[in-house]
C-alpha cells in the first residue's frame, strides 16, 4: 500500500519472506538464499534459522498494534539486528599462519549467515516493493 508517498506493508509479507529463508535454511537449500552461504555447516544453519525466527517474531509484536509498517521502518530494524563487523567477529574464514586460509569458529560464521540472511530479506522487500 502507498500512502503520502511512503510504501506500506503487511505483517503477511514481511513473516512470509522470512519464513521462506528459514525454510531454505532449515532444507538445506542455502544456494537458493545467496552463493555466499553456499558451503556452510547444517548445524550452524539449523542455529540461523532459530534466529532468524527470534527476529521474525519481533515483527508479531510490532504488528499486535499497528495493521501496516513503513518499508523505511523495516528496513532500520532488519540494519540495527545485523552484527556489526567492527564490534564482533563476522566472518566465514579468517586469515591464518602464512596467509592459508582458515574456517572461523561457530558464533562469527553464524553471525555471518545471518547477516547474509537479513541483507536478502530487506532486497528481497526493495525489490519486491520499490
């Protein structure tokens, strides 16, 4: 819905574009989200999609209240729940002895899915509804 100028949507939209990343996560199909999460461990993506879940429910909340969200509005939540990778370390490898490249420990390779994860959501919603 487009009012004065700024893009409306409904919870239906935004819990069903996530739910369809937690599925793929939760599947198997991590290709089908984003070739940068293609060879990642299902353990860690099993620990994703719960995430992912926690922050879908924030939205359940957010909508108790109101019946429509500002694109704007969603797009700053999604940013402000993305690991920051100046504070933690958020990575899928790291660099070791001698330059060989090195598989990071579980928390920053599942803070590296997520993210990845929440930056297809909100292309997802730019493109779907720009």
């Amino acid at each position: 819905m487009k009012l004065n100028g700024k893009i409306y949507l409904r919870q239906e939209t935004i819990i069903n574009t996530l739910e369809d990343i937690v599925i793929l996560l939760e599947m198997g199909q991590y290709y089908e989200i984003s070739d940068a999460i293609r060879n990642i461990k299902p353990e860690n993506a099993e620990n994703v999609a719960v995430q992912i879940a926690k922050f879908q429910d924030m939205f359940m909340v957010y909508f108790k209240n109101e019946n429509y969200c500002k694109l704007e509005t969603i797009l700053e939540i999604t940013q402000e729940n993305q690991y920051d990778p100046k504070k933690e370390k958020v990575s899928l490898y790291t660099q070791g002895a001698y330059g060989i490249r090195v598989a990071s420990d579980k928390d920053a390779t599942e803070r590296y899915i997520f993210n990845v994860c929440l930056q297809v959501f909100m292309s997802k919603i730019k493109i779907n509804y720009k």
